[in-house]
C-alpha cells in the first residue's frame, strides 16, 4: 500500500505548480544520481533575438526574413517563434506548401513556389548545399532557396535568471552529476553550460543522439541512484522516456510531451525541481 504521507507531498508539490503523476516519482527524487537537461527553453529563456542576418548569392537581409518566417510558419520551435518576431509581421499562409519539420535540423518547405531549408549545418550537409559558416555569436539558422546558399540569420539565447542557482542547489542536494544535452552547435551549447556550472555538456546531438547518450548516463547513474530528464519536450519526447523521471516544462511544451512526462513543471522554472526534491525528502522523512 502507498503511505498516506505521499499524497500530501504529491499535493503539496502541486499547490507549488509541480505536477507529480505517481508517487513512486517522488520517492524516486529521493535518490538522484544525475540530472539531464536539455538546453533550449530548459535551462535557456528559448526566447531568441534576431541578432544579425547576413545574406548571399544576391538575397537581401529583407528576402531572408521574408522565406525564413514563412518556413516557420508551423514550428513551434523556439527559433522559428524568435524569427517570426523579428519578422513582425503574420506570414501568409497561402505562400506555403509541403510543409516539413526535420527534427534536430530544421525545416524544409516550399514557399512562394521556391523549395526553402532553414535550419542548422547538419541540414545544410545533409542537403550538398555549399554554406559558409556564420563567425557571430550565437545560433546560426542557415538558410538555401532553391537549392542555393543564402545566407544566415544568427539568434541569441540567454540562460533563465534561475538556472545557475538550480543547479547549485541540485548539487547541494546530493545529485552527483548535473548535464546538457543540445542540438545546437558546440560553441552555443559550451558557452550556456560554462555559464550554468553544469558538469557535462554534449553538443550537436540529434534526437536520436540524445536517446543514445542518455541510456549511457542512465547505465552511469543506476550505480548509485535514479536518472532524471528535464525538457521543455519540443523534439524531446523520445529522451523523457529514458529517465527515471522524466520531466517536462508545462508553459512551453507541448501536450505530448506534458503527456509523456512523469513530472510536470507549470511554470518553466528549473529551480522547481529543487523544491520537487525538498518536499520528497521532507515526505519521506514523514513516512519514515
Ligand atoms: P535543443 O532543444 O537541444 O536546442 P533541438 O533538438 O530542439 O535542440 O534542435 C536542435 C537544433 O536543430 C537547433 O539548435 C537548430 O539548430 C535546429 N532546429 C530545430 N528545429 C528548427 C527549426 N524549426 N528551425 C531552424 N532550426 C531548427
Ligand atoms: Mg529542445
């Protein structure tokens, strides 16, 4: 039988915005070994600025917008919500056809009849288009029409004002090991996990890359405890499954991923996973 005490800390977990589906999750928290992250939206506001476009091959700054927002359309990515922003106005739907999202990469999708790619180096390759790396700061979306480079639109993220101190507090709290996992590029991925403290960061993974990593950490962390998963679970959905625990931002993500997850944070603040851990350990301290 399940202790009554867990149900008062699964409501009071709630009335905190922690949204615990079982109290075998809460006693998990008891007992973690290695928090995974993911970066964008997680541990990062996912609220990018436009913050320098660079275009080629006889585009403009304006044209790059323009096919950029249109092939954004239908993402719910946060780099496609930040271009459609700088763009400032609604794309026109009617300009936009055979729609599709390649995950960890970007999106291919015709516009104004043109076939335009959006989206990292890994697509550019994958598609044989000639790019010419982006020096900036930041994450670089690069972008070909009709087969052709050009240009790229640079965007830059920022860290939650609460992740540094989550972090902190987790190690304070008994976890070993704190990670990120990204696809975005190498220097966008070190630059956030230097700022955060984190103990481990693998860049430029993709979704399937990150499924691989995690059951490698999850081999790791079963020596001594339980391995969890935060994400806001665009294109993470597959990685929550993986973890002990798996939690996902309730503001951003998606309903499949707020489905998926074991664990749900209603407000998107990484330090609630440390208030999550508190009241498991006060919980059992009540149990026992
Ligand atoms: P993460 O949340 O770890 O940054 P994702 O798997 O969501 O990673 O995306 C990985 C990378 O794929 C992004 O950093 C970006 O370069 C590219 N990407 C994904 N979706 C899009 C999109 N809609 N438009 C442009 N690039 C995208
Ligand atoms: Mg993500």
């Amino acid at each position: 039988s399940i202790p009554l005490s867990f149900f008062g800390g699964i409501g009071g977990a709630s009335k905190k915005g922690i949204l615990v589906k079982g109290s075998s999750y809460l006693e998990a928290f008891n007992n973690v070994d290695t928090v995974v992250f993911d970066k964008t939206g997680t541990l990062t506001k996912g609220n990018f600025k436009v913050t320098k476009i660079h275009a080629e091959n006889g585009w403009n700054e304006d044209d790059l917008l323009y096919y950029a927002a249109h092939a954004e359309l239908y993402s719910s990515h946060p780099i496609a919500v930040s271009i459609r922003e700088a763009y400032g106005k609604e794309p026109d739907a009617a300009q936009i056809a055979d729609y599709e999202e390649l995950s960890g990469k970007g999106v291919r999708v015709k516009v104004n009849g043109k076939t335009v790619l959006a989206g990292n180096s890994k697509l550019m390759d994958a598609e044989k288009i000639e790019w010419q790396a982006s020096s900036e700061a930041g994450t670089a979306v690069y972008l070909a029409i009709d087969d052709r480079f050009a240009g790229s639109i640079v965007i830059s993220d920022e860290v939650k004002p609460d992740s540094a101190q989550a972090i902190r507090n987790l190690k304070a709290a008994g976890v070993r090991q704190t990670v990120m996992l990204t696809g975005d590029s190498k220097a966008a991925g070190e630059k956030a996990a230097q700022e955060l403290g984190l103990d481990a960061v693998y860049t430029e993974l993709l979704p399937q890359q990150k499924v691989e990593q995690m059951e490698k950490l999850y081999g790791e962390a079963a020596k001594n405890g339980k391995l969890v998963f935060v994400g806001d679970g665009i294109n993470d959905a597959p990685v929550l499954a993986c973890a002990d625990v798996g939690v996902a931002m309730g503001g951003l993500g998606s309903d499949a991923a707020i489905e998926a997850a074991d664990v749900v944070l209603m407000t998107d603040e990484p330090s609630k996973l440390v208030t999550a851990i508190r009241i498991a350990k006060k919980t059992r301290r009540i149990v026992m």
